[in-house]
C-alpha cells in the first residue's frame, strides 16, 4: 500500500515551501542481488505527473559491488527509457546515511552525497536548481508504468538497503504514484 504523506512545510496558504510537490511516496528496498544485473520496481505510475525531486537514502551501507546504479521506466514493453545514465554510477560499499538523487538531464549519472565525511553539492553555475524535474506518462491501455532502480553487482549475494522518495504533482485525472 503506497504512503501518501502530505509535506509538512506548507506556508500560511497550505502551498508547499521550497517548490516541493504536495505528493510523496516512499518504499524500502533491501537489496538481494547474487552476481546479476538487478532490476527493482519502486515506484507505479498512474496517468500523467510532474516528478519533481526522486531520490534515495541509504539504510544499510552496500555491497562491495553495487555499480552502474541507476533509475529508468519500464512499460512492461520498453526497457531503456532512462532516467538518471544507465552506466558509471559506483556505489560499492557506500555507508549507511549516503543520498543518491536524480540531477541533470536523462544523459547525467544520477550525484550521491557520502555520509563518509560532510559533502557540500551545489548546482554548478548552468543549472538552476538541485533536483531535476520530469513528466512521466503511463502506457496507453493502463499498462502497468513503473521506475525502477537498476544495478549491477558481482557480489554473491549483495547486501544493502534503501528508502526511495518521489515527490510529484498530478497532470491529469486520477493521476498518481504509488509503491511498486
């Protein structure tokens, strides 16, 4: 069952502060992986909505081998409809506390803050904001539309977890995300 949780930082007129979504879903995922590439289902769509911010905080530091991490749609038909670049994220071993979060354009490698040592990330000087915002549309015919989390691992089994957030306003009727 998906956990709608309304935001808390609303002002005075009940809009939210900080240009966030009044939508929020989020799923816990341990990972189980055993020397594969692995597909999570985390989030199904329904209609059409305006993901603002999509990201992860890691709960249980990982795996040795958790590399290539990344985040697309699947149509049930269409694998490759990429959200965050399907290659180069290395997140082998990263501690418990990390934040992995969609940045950029489909093209970049989603940015992740270690909890290793204090990080500072910022939008370099082309970019306006941290959080890149996208429009996700459902399969004609209600196909079932998910995003999923996708990694690679070598370790037999991988070890790890995550709590997934997506924050989103609906675009249509009836539209909404719920947990995968």
């Amino acid at each position: 069952m998906s956990t709608f949780d309304e935001l808390i930082d609303l002002d005075g007129n009940g809009r939210p502060i900080y240009g966030d979504s009044p939508f929020r879903v989020i799923k816990d995922v341990t990972f189980t992986g055993d020397n594969e590439t692995v597909v999570t289902p985390i989030f199904t769509i329904t209609g059409v909505v305006m993901v603002t911010r999509l990201w992860g905080v890691v709960t249980t530091t990982f795996g040795a081998n958790h590399t290539d991490a990344h985040w697309r749609i699947n149509d049930q038909t269409a694998h490759d409809q990429v959200i965050t670049k399907s290659t180069t994220l290395n997140l082998s071993a990263i501690s418990a506390g990390a934040c992995i979060f969609k940045h950029g354009l489909a093209e970049a490698v989603a940015k992740y803050a270690s909890a290793d040592a204090a990080v500072s990330i910022e939008p370099t000087t082309l970019e306006t904001q941290m959080f890149t915002p996208f429009v996700v549309t459902q399969k004609t015919g209600d196909i079932q539309t998910d995003i999923e989390y996708v990694y690679t691992t070598t370790d037999t089994p991988t070890t790890g977890a995550m709590r997934f957030y997506i924050s989103y306003y609906p675009l249509t009727q009836n539209s909404k995300i719920e947990v995968a």
